[in-house]
C-alpha cells in the first residue's frame, strides 16, 4: 500500500523553521551583547569623570616619581653646596683684623664677647649627626609615613615641600655665613689666638669655621624641619579647615559633649604644634649654652628656618584653613572657566 505525501507551500519545513530561530536567537544575543558593552563603556566614562570632578590624584607610578622629585632633590642638595665655591681664601682670612688690645704695660685685653671656651664639636648638647636625624631624617619619615596611610600618592608631594624647605634653608644659611663671617663667642679658643704672635694657630678650614656665627646653622635648619611637621600636622588632621572634616568631626564627637569646640581646638593646636616647637627651642638655647652662637645668630636663624619651611609646605599644599587643608595642590580638581564670547 503506497502513500502518498501532500507538500503545503504555505507551511514551512520543520529545518528551516529551526534555523530561524535559531539566527533570531543569535541576532537577539548580539544585540544585547552591544547594549551591554555600550552600558560598561559609558558606566566607565562617567566613573572616571566622577573622578576627575572630586580631584581625584591618580596613582603614581615609578617612571613618574624621578619625575616630581627631580627639581625638590635639587633644590635639597643645591642647598648644601652652593657656598661653597665663594669660600673665602687663606689670604683673605689673614686680611681680617683680629680685635685685641696692648695696654702700656703690655698686657694684650681680649674681646670678652668672643673669649669663651670650646666645647668641641663632638662634646656639644647637639652633635651634628644628631642633628641631621631630629632635623631632617624623623620629619622626612613622619610626613611620608602619614601621607602613605592616607595615600600612597601623596608620599611624593608631602616629601618634595619638606626638601625644599630644607634646602632653601641651609642654603639661605651658608650664604649668610660666608657674607658676614661672624666670629663665634668662642673664637679665639676656636682659632687658637696667641697673645705672643697676635695670630690665630688653628689650621685655615678650623679658623674659618670659628667666624661663621651668624646666623646658627643648628637653629635653621632644626626649625626648618620642626616648622615643617606643625604645618603639615595642621593640614593633614584639617584641625583649622572650614568646614572641620568629617573623620576629624567623628573622632572627636564625644569630646565636643563635654569641652567646646573652641577649647577642644585650641588643645588639639597645642598638641600638634608644642613638641615640634619645644624641641626647636632646646635645640636653638643649646648653641648658646654650648658658647657656639650669640643670641641674634640663633634668633635669626630660627627665623629663617621657619620662612622657608612655610615656602616649602605652600608650595605643595594650599592654606590650613581652606577646606581643601591637607590635600596637595596636584590633585585638586582643576576648574575650568569658560570665557565670554567677544561679538566681532
């Protein structure tokens, strides 16, 4: 029995109608696909426009350090040479009257301001190595240290501020030195005066160092640093900001309930600002003691360590008091303005 099969036009075959779907599904796939690369590019683009609208700094990376640290290293070590080729010579040092004077009888009378003893330098309150450690070496991990736990790329402007405070400050202080050659209060002990000869005995390098008084390189430079540390002490707990930060707010909530705010500011200022300050002044009353500057040497010097640590630290980062305090002028947002058209 044979039998026989009847072919529909209108009706599709079983494959073909399989196939179909089959390239709807893939054209559905496809597009969505699009949709959903085109919602994470633009999820992307305007993440990254968030970030550049709050100021946020990228990530350093090493090609750019050198980079940022080329000119503050520069500016730090500039600082430590640049007297040194305006060095006066033997000759000119020999030139220099030494102030003594004969009485009748013959006795030599000696300045009593510059005729105190020497405590050598190894015995003094504040050896130099010790110096380069509380003065240099501590500010230069504190500030790093704490820009790195806020973050990592703020290590490199909070340290560029602390190098060119530094080394605008020994270099201020080396040039002082050279150009006025003041003797120290223990010069004559220092160049080994001889009342038989009327001439100092000391080598020319010790000679030369018992007239550079003023100002106090001890005084600059421990002030330069200590200044340094309050201001940045200041800005990073934004405790003079306005508006006060939100995390500096929070911590100190229980504290407002019990001592106003003003007071409570006024403590925290202190205790920021007193240790570095404290040390400073122990240091610079040090030389002093130790017969090795006079008052106005020490006076002027911590000046000028204070000047150029407030140069250094503005040049990195904005006012204490503007509500940007702490943050490094390099990643705040830039702001465009857009200028009025000119009708021509």
């Amino acid at each position: 029995m044979s039998s026989r099969f009847i072919h529909n036009p209108q009706q599709p075959k079983q494959g073909s109608r399989s196939r179909s779907r089959k390239m709807d599904s893939q054209s559905n796939n496809n597009k969505s696909d699009i949709e959903s690369s085109s919602t994470s590019s633009s999820t992307k683009t305007d993440k990254m426009k968030s970030d550049n609208d709050k100021g946020t700094m990228a990530p350093t990376t090493p090609s750019d350090i050198p980079t940022a640290l080329v000119v503050p290293i520069a500016i730090f070590m500039l600082g430590f040479v640049i007297a040194q080729p305006l060095y006066p010579t033997e000759a000119d040092l020999n030139n220099r009257t030494i102030p003594y004077q004969i009485t009748s009888a013959g006795d030599v009378m000696l300045d009593l301001e510059i005729d105190n003893e020497l405590i050598s330098d190894a015995d003094v309150t504040i050896p130099g190595e010790l110096l380069i450690r509380t003065a240099i070496t501590i500010p230069i991990m504190i500030v790093v240290g704490l820009a790195s736990r806020k973050n990592p790329s703020e290590a490199i402007p909070a340290l560029s501020g602390l190098l060119v405070a530094i080394g605008l400050t020994q270099g201020c202080t080396s040039l002082l030195k050279i150009y006025v050659l003041r003797r120290r209060p223990n010069f004559y002990a220092m160049c080994e005066f001889s009342k038989e000869t009327l001439k100092c005995g000391a080598e020319f390098r010790t000679a030369l160092e018992a007239q550079m008084s003023f100002p106090s390189g001890h005084a600059s430079l421990t002030f330069g640093g200590m200044t340094y540390l309050i201001w940045y002490f200041i800005g990073f707990t934004g405790i003079l900001a306005s508006p006060l930060p939100e995390w500096m707010a929070s911590s100190t909530s229980s504290l407002r309930s019990t001592i106003p705010a003003s007071s409570l500011r006024i403590i925290q200022l202190l205790v920021m600002t007193l240790p570095p300050f404290a040390w400073g002044c122990y240091v610079a009353g040090s030389r002093l003691v130790d017969h090795w500057h006079h008052p106005a040497d020490v006076l002027c010097g911590s000046l000028i360590g204070m000047l150029f640590a407030t140069v250094g630290y503005h040049v990195m980062y904005p006012m204490v008091t503007s509500s940007n305090a702490g943050t490094p002028l390099s990643a705040q947002p830039v702001r465009e303005e857009k200028l009025p058209l000119v009708n021509e």
